[in-house]
C-alpha cells in the first residue's frame, strides 16, 4: 500500500509542477490565485497521503496548508476589491 501512496503522491506533485509554470507565465492575476489555490490542495493531498503511510505529523502541516491557502485567497480577494 504503501508504494500506492508514492504513486498518486508523485502524480499530485506532477501536477502541482504544472501549476508552478501557470503561476509565472499566467496572464493575469486571477489565473495565478487559482494556482496558488493548486499548490495549496497539492500540498495537503500529499501530506494526508503522507499521513495515510505512517507519517502522524504530516496532518498538522496539511491542516497549516489549507488555513494558509484559504488566507491567501481572502487577501486576494480583498486586494482585487480595493483596486476597483
């Protein structure tokens, strides 16, 4: 099972890598908040499958992700607001 884990974990970070080249080459804010958003849920997906194979601690940083990602798209939020 645990060999399970390393695969979908390798297959999230994938794509994760995929969203880190729309995040520099996005053409405009709105395309790199959604993924920031991306990282955000990668990272707690691998940290839960992290989680899922042994590793206990792994539960707290994904909690940290999700709180920092929903923060992220808040600020953001308010920033877009503000400049309108």
């Amino acid at each position: 099972m645990n060999a399970f884990f390393l695969i979908v974990a390798g297959f999230v970070l994938l794509t994760v890598a995929v969203g880190l080249i729309r995040i520099l080459l996005g053409p405009q804010n709105e395309d790199r908040m959604m993924s920031a958003q991306l990282l955000g849920t990668g990272g707690v997906a691998v940290m839960l499958l992290a989680a899922g194979g042994g590793v206990t601690a792994a539960i707290d940083v994904a909690l940290a992700f999700a709180l920092l990602a929903a923060f992220a798209a808040v600020a953001f939020v308010r920033s877009e607001n503000r400049r309108k």
